[in-house]
C-alpha cells in the first residue's frame, strides 16, 4: 500500500509518503541520500535519485525531506516545501 497526504502549513507545505514495505535498515537509513549509494549491484542503478531530489527540495528551494522507517513494517518521507508567491 502506497498512501500521499498533504498539508497546509501557512507559509509551507507539508508532503507525506508511506508505503507498508519492508522498511530500510539503520545502515542505509544513514547513506539514501548520499550520491551514488545504491542498494542494487554495480551498474543496475545510478544512484543518483534520492541525492537529487534531496538537492532539489533542500539547496534549491529551501526545504527538508526526512524519512521515518520501521524495518518490516514502513517507510515514510516528509518533505516540507515554503510557499512561493508565484505572479
């Protein structure tokens, strides 16, 4: 199961994902944000997903993402956005 929640923080936004997975070890909870750390064998990933969408959300617009896991049981992101006045 995969389930997607947003919420209204004033002058920020609140995203949250969560999947009942089989959650990620303490040891790679530490690296996933890391550049090129991939749990898959050399050359079946880049490892470059979850270091650029860390780079995105944090130096370019000035946001967080975080990650709450339980092995066997979950693994959720929350990403937290500042509102921008768009004209």
């Amino acid at each position: 199961m995969l389930s997607a929640a947003a919420k209204n923080l004033g002058d920020k936004v609140e995203i949250r994902i969560r999947d009942n997975g089989t959650g990620i070890p303490e040891g790679v909870k530490e690296k996933i944000f890391n550049p090129f750390f991939a749990t898959k064998p050399s050359g079946q990933a880049t490892g470059l997903g979850l270091s650029m969408s860390h780079d995105i959300i944090v130096k370019q617009r000035g946001g967080s993402i975080d990650v709450d896991t339980k092995p066997g049981r979950f693994t959720e992101f929350k990403i937290v956005l500042p509102r921008t006045n768009q004209s």
